[in-house]
C-alpha cells in the first residue's frame, strides 16, 4: 500500500514538473504582451461590472420617482440621483478596473500559458497586432447599430403586438393601467451604458 501511494506520488510529482516546464520564459514574455494588448478590454470589462448596479439602480429609480417624490421636485431629484451615480462610477470603476488588470497574469495568463503552445501565443500576438484585426475591432459598435436598427425595423411588426399583449396581461394581474416604455409597444435598442 504505502510503495502504490509513494509511486501516485512520483508520478503527481513529474506531471506537475512538466506542466512548470512548458511555461518557458517566452511564453511568460508572449502572454505578458498579450494582456498588455488586452488591457484595454480587460478594463472595459471591469468597467461594465462596475456599471451594472449603477444601471439597475437608475432603472428602479425612474420607475419609482413618479410615485415617491413630488412633481416639482422630480426633475431635481432626478439629477441628484444621476449625480450620485456618476459619482459611485468615478470612485468605484478605476479600483476595479486596476484590481481587474492585476489579476489578469493569474487568471487569463495561466488560462493561456496552459493552454495554448509558445507557437500559438506568437500568432494570436500577430493577429492582435495586426492593423486589419484594430479596424476591425474599431468598427465593433459601428456593426452592432447597425445589426441592431435592422433588426429593431424587421421584426417590429411582429413584436409590437406581442409586447402590448404583455404588458396587457401583466397590467390586469397587477390591476394598473399599462404604463412606461412598454406602453409604446415598440421594441428599443438597448440602452447606452452610463458614460465613464
């Protein structure tokens, strides 16, 4: 018994001293460069993370400021309400951002050193760097609108009435009066997020 276990660790033991000896110091270098390159994505990411409560939280608030605070006051409210958000942003979104970028060697860079051979890493470094792959990726939100309106104006007809019916049905079970941007039937493209 103890010769089985003594050789399950021998053999644990050589797979791990491969596993370290594939991650030579190129490939350290190749994925290092990699996330450089990434950084910029890494920090959208952190940022859309950062945005999502904020968002939700603008959401729940319009929905209920018509009904918790005067008229007269809701536009006021309303801006303060924005400015506490820009705030929460402003404060919030460059720690997570730079706590993002540095857990990105241990997450994403052991993801990659495992995965991928040096020879891989060099021709994703090559096609990241490429100046075709950065127009590309620069016409990213120029081809999502436009995907986006043809989609809105193709299957409008369609959903118009299927939304109505909705808010229709959710309004009787409620017992209220169909109200808000559902009340136009159209459907939206989605919300721009909150600037940075």
């Amino acid at each position: 018994m103890f010769k089985k276990s003594l050789l399950v660790f021998a053999l644990a033991l050589a797979c791990a001293t491969g596993a370290q000896a594939q991650s030579s110091p190129a490939k350290k270098d190749l994925v290092a460069r990699i996330l450089k390159l990434q950084q910029p994505g890494i920090e959208a990411m952190a940022h859309g993370l950062v945005e999502q409560p904020a968002a939700e939280l603008l959401g729940n608030a319009a929905n209920a400021l018509p009904s918790r605070v005067p008229k007269e006051r809701q536009d006021a409210v309303a801006k303060e309400i924005q400015a506490d958000i820009q705030k929460y942003l402003d404060e919030t979104a460059p720690i997570v951002q730079a706590r993002a970028v540095k857990l990105a060697p241990t997450t994403i860079g052991a993801l990659l050193e495992e995965k991928f051979t040096e020879e891989e890493l060099k021709q994703i470094v090559s096609i990241i760097e490429s100046p075709v792959y950065g127009k590309f990726q620069r016409m990213g939100d120029e081809m999502q609108k436009a995907m986006v309106d043809k989609l809105i104006a193709d299957t409008r007809p369609t959903v118009e009435p299927k939304v109505r019916a909705l808010e229709q049905s959710v309004a009787r079970r409620l017992g209220v009066a169909p109200t808000g941007p559902a009340a136009s039937g159209a459907p939206r493209a989605p919300a721009k997020p909150a600037s940075k």
